[in-house]
C-alpha cells in the first residue's frame, strides 16, 4: 500500500513537470486529466477505513471531474477559440523546465518547515508532492499568457491543494469536499465562457494584452 502510494505521488511529481515543459495546450490538457485520475487512485489508496465510504464517493468524483469533465470542457473551449499552443510565454520553456525541476527541492524543504501530523502520515512523498503542484500551478498563472494555459495552472494548483487536504485532513465531510469539487467546477465552467467571449471579441487570448485596454 504504502509503495503504491509513493509511485502515484511521483507520477503526480511528474505531470507537475510535464506541464512546465510543453506548449501544445491539448497535451497539457490531457496531462492535467491524467493528474486529475492519479489523484482520485491516491484518494483510494490513503487508509481511511473509518471512512471507507466517504473515501470512495471523493475519489470518484474526483477522478469523474478532474480526468473526465473539466478535460472535455477545456478542449472545447481551444477548439473553439481555434488556439492550439502557448507560442511565447513570459518564461521559455527551458527555464520552466528548470523551474519545475527547482521546485520539486523547494517543495521538498517546505514540507520539513511543517509540524508533524497528529496522527500517522499516510505517505511521505505526499506532503512535497501536495506542495510541488501548488508551486508549479502558481508558476504557471504567472507566467504563461494565454487564458487557457492560466486555467491548467489554477486546476494544477487546486490539485495541490486538494492532494494536501485528502492525506492530513482525516475529519472532513463528504459535504465539505464535495462542495470545493463543485465551486471548482463553476470556476472552470466560468472560465471557458469568458475565454470564448475574449477570442470572439478580440481575436486572440492573451491576458496580457488585455491590459492595455484603458477608458
């Protein structure tokens, strides 16, 4: 159980670092939808036997809307849009790479900076793993520049979040975590309907460019 755990927790280190090095917004996509299943089987495999039933609704939603629906919404919304790849972000792609690969210490570092859990961690790669993807979420919110790729960057962020929450939080309600998993959704949703609206307006969806809209 535990070694299975740790191999999901490097994939998942793995697709952080795969979104850091490609331009093709379909792979990303797809990269992040994989990231969204990986989570949902980590969601399984953390022992939570008081919450059997609890753990097993959460990981399937989990990976029914992180792997399957928002994935479809995303690349509706490129082929919509007709916007294919991230041609010319704030950073290259070399020094994202780099990015990625520094993070994963960072994260690493973060992760002793914290007190130890009340009861038994379920993995000690999660905790690092929890805050590797929240790193390269906010990198690449920063520093890509188009609306979608931004998206992908705040789904790997929640994803983050959402895989720090599964391993420590052990008395949260089904409600609670359903209720994040649906305000995630509306914020996807949202932000595909504004991309649309952007390209039809103005024929690109480059945030930066965006502010130069004055008056």
């Amino acid at each position: 159980m535990q070694l299975g755990i740790d191999i999901l927790l490097i994939l998942i280190a793995l697709t952080n670092l795969a979104l850091t090095t490609l331009s093709a917004l379909g792979t990303c996509i797809r990269v992040i939808a994989l990231q969204g299943v990986l989570l949902g089987l980590v969601a399984v495999t953390v022992e939570r036997k008081e919450l059997w039933l609890h753990t097993m609704v959460l990981a399937a939603v989990t990976a029914a809307l992180k792997g399957l629906v928002f994935p479809r919404l995303l690349l509706r919304t490129i082929r919509a849009v007709n916007v294919a790849r991230e041609v010319e972000p704030l950073i290259g792609y070399g020094l994202s790479t780099l990015a990625g690969t520094l993070a994963l210490p960072a994260a690493i570092w973060l992760a002793t900076r914290l007190p130890p859990p009340a009861g038994p961690a379920p993995a000690s790669l999660l905790v690092p793993a929890a805050f590797h993807a929240i790193l390269i979420g906010l990198f690449l919110i920063v520093t890509r520049r188009k609306a979608i790729t931004q998206v992908i960057g705040y789904l790997a962020l929640e994803n983050g979040i959402f895989l720090f929450g599964v391993g420590l939080i052990r008395q949260g309600t089904l409600l609670v975590d359903l209720g994040v998993l649906l305000d995630l959704f509306v914020a996807v949703f949202v932000m595909g309907i504004a991309i649309f609206h952007i390209s039809r307006e103005f024929d690109h969806i480059d945030t930066d460019r965006l502010a130069l809209l004055k008056g």
